[in-house]
C-alpha cells in the first residue's frame, strides 16, 4: 500500500452509479449515488464489510 500515492483523479472523475470500487481502508463496494459537480462531486458508495460511506471523489484513493 503506497499511502503517498496520487489521487488518480482521471479515473475518479470517469466513475458512475453501479461501479464496483476497492478502497485501501473500506475495501470493496458500490456506488449508489453521485452528487455535485466535479470537483466537489461526492460518491456515495456501500461498502460491503464498512457500510455506506461518503467520499469526496477528488481526494478518495480507489484501486482498478
């Protein structure tokens, strides 16, 4: 895990409702609801083992 690593903000911004994503915190989930306008667009994703969270897409670090 590279902690320090970039945000891949091409690939955060190219999500939609129904991706499947995997955080190094929450693990595996979907999103089920996108809010705003890029750059503050929010992410709400359920998480399967976290629950539902909110995430700010331009600082969320998913992996492919």
């Amino acid at each position: 895990q590279n902690v320090s690593a970039a945000v891949d903000t091409d690939y955060n911004r190219s999500l939609k409702i129904g991706d499947i994503i995997m955080h190094d915190k929450f693990g595996k989930g979907e999103i089920t609801n996108l809010e705003g306008v890029w750059p503050e667009t929010k992410a709400h994703i359920l998480f399967h083992a976290a629950g539902m969270k909110s995430l700010l897409l331009k600082f969320a670090r998913f992996n492919k």
